[in-house]
C-alpha cells in the first residue's frame, strides 16, 4: 500500500471512529436524589433537572433514592455507569456519611467526579420563645452556665441540625442534652411549643417563624449575616470564633467520567443557576447559590475533601455513630 493510500485508509478510520462516537449526552440523564420527594433537596434537584435539560438537549429525570441518611442513594450513584447519565445530588451529609458509617461501600469524595457545587442554605440558631436570654451573647453565657438543663434538637443523626449541633458543643465546650428526632420538623413542633430548648435549621424552617415571633432567633450559622434575617448576627460576631456552616449541595458523578462530560455537565449546571428563573426559585427555598472556583470541578473536588476532612475530627470526637 502506497504511503498516499495508508494515509487515506487511516483517516477514513479515524473518521468512522469519531462518528460511531456516541455524543453526550445520548439518552435522558437521571439524577439520583438520595431523600425523599417532596423535601427541600428534592425541590432544589427538579428545579435544576428542568432546567439544565435545555443546555444539555436530553430530558433530565429525578429519582428518589432513600434510606441510610442518604447514604443508599449515594451508593447507588457511585455504582452507576460512568458516562455522565447518572449524577447525584450532593449534600453536606455526604462529608459526614464517612465517618457516621463505618461500612460504606463507597467514599464521599474518591468514588466519585466532582462536577461543580450548586448552592449553600443558611442555618440559624432558634430557641423557645421563652427561653431566658435575649440575644446570641447571653445565649451563649446561658449554655455555658446551665448546660446540664438546656436541651437541644436534631433531625437525627447526620441530619444538618445534628451536625450544627455537634459543632456548637464543640465550640462552646459545653455538651447539652441532646434530643434526636425523626426530621428536623417535629424537633421545631416541640421548639414552638416550648418543650425543647434550642433547635439550628435551615432558614428556610426557621425564618417565618421568626417573623411571627412564635421562636426567638438568636443567631445564623454563616460567616456573614443574610439577607433575609438582616438584624440577627452571625456565631462567630456573638463570640464563637470562626463558626460557620452551611447547608451545602453539590453535583457529582460517578467516579471515571471522562472529563469531557464532567465539564460539560458543569457548563449545564452553571447555565442553569444563571437562568433568572431559577436564581429566583433557589431564593424562594432560601438558598444562596455558589459561583466562583467552587462552581468548577476542581473547586468542588477540594471543597469536597476539606468538608470531609473538617467533619470527621468532630464526629469522631462526639463518639456518635449511625451503624
């Protein structure tokens, strides 16, 4: 064969073989949420799968996987095939789901592809509206002083309450009576009905019933005040340095995406939180959406690693295990 003719038959290969390529994405994308409908991570999911269907030309569907505190949905999006058509919804839960549970079948961060971090909700401390201090500072004198009789509630364990509450023992160095319930909701039910002392939630349970003065409201868990609770102040102002939490949520993909799909899944990601539709339906539920370095890959990727590795001394410390 003449050099001419094996170029020839070379390109003609390398042509059948880009267009036997199949284009991503080739069918509709699932995208696991590992909580039930209905709740505030399964609204944010279905508001971003309606709109990141548009950029990415493929119908994007939403399928509760629950079980575990999220943990069953995440195992099965670790599982999944890795081209780019099953994703899942991240959550601060995953960073802590490491250490809770001593048996996972998969890691938060090593079996799967960062794709970008989507939104962060505010947390806010809450109390009775009854309870004797007034502000975050006498709060904290309070606990520290009568931290034997002071009760505070969760959502369960490796619940976002659960995890703001270890973080604030820790940071008062004061271990309160803890109370778990199934759901941040009943643990509010018993706040507004003065049978529980402190509650931390996300803004999007706890602010209506701060306007309503049915819960005193001492203080929000970000490193700067927010917008919607513009005169309570943040922990770390009331003098618990450096505190901050959020409730975080994330994309990720299955570990060995190509890199190709896992940008383009971002490129998706980003076009939608862009869309002032969806900027507006993310204020509704309270939550702040991410731009920035973490809306990449590799910011996620290291946000994702530092959450882990910032959660797990804390848990560890607690000794409060799921399993």
């Amino acid at each position: 064969m003449s050099v001419i003719h094996w170029i020839a038959a070379a390109a003609l290969g390398l042509g059948m073989t880009a267009a036997g390529a199949q284009p991503f994405p080739a069918k509709p994308v699932t995208f696991i949420v590992p909580f039930a409908a209905g709740g505030p991570s399964d609204a944010l999911a279905r508001v971003l799968a309606q709109a990141m269907a548009q950029p990415l030309g493929q119908q994007v569907v939403v399928e509760n996987v629950t079980g575990a505190g999220g943990t069953v949905g995440a195992a099965r999006g670790a599982q999944a095939r890795a081209d780019g058509h099953t994703i899942l919804l991240s959550h601060i839960g995953q960073a802590s789901s490491v250490t809770l549970y001593r048996k996972l079948p998969y890691h938060p961060v090593e079996s799967f592809e960062a794709v970008a971090m989507i939104a962060e909700v505010p947390m806010v401390l809450v109390g009775r509206k009854d309870l004797e201090p007034k502000d975050a500072a006498e709060l904290i004198r309070f606990v520290r002083t009568n931290k034997d009789r002071v009760t505070y509630g969760n959502g369960g364990v490796g619940s976002a309450s659960h995890l703001c509450g270890l973080l604030l023992m820790t940071a008062l160095k004061a271990d309160m009576t803890t109370v778990s319930y199934r759901g941040s909701g009943p643990a509010m039910q018993d706040v507004l009905g003065g049978r529980l002392d402190l509650l931390c939630d996300q803004t999007t349970t706890t602010v209506s019933h701060i306007r309503a003065a049915a819960v005193r409201g001492y203080a929000v868990t970000m490193s700067e005040r927010i917008a919607s609770l513009p005169e309570a102040p943040t922990l770390h102002e009331a003098g618990l340095r450096d505190f901050s939490l959020a409730v975080w949520y994330g994309l990720v993909a299955p570990r060995g995406t190509p890199e190709p799909v896992v940008q383009q899944l971002a490129s998706a990601l980003r076009a939608a939180i862009a869309d002032p539709g969806v900027s507006k339906r993310l204020s509704d539920f309270g939550a702040q959406p991410i731009s920035g370095e973490r809306a990449t890959p590799a910011g996620a990727a290291r946000f994702f690693r530092a959450e882990v590795d910032r959660l797990a001394p804390i848990i560890k410390a607690a000794g409060v295990y799921a399993d």
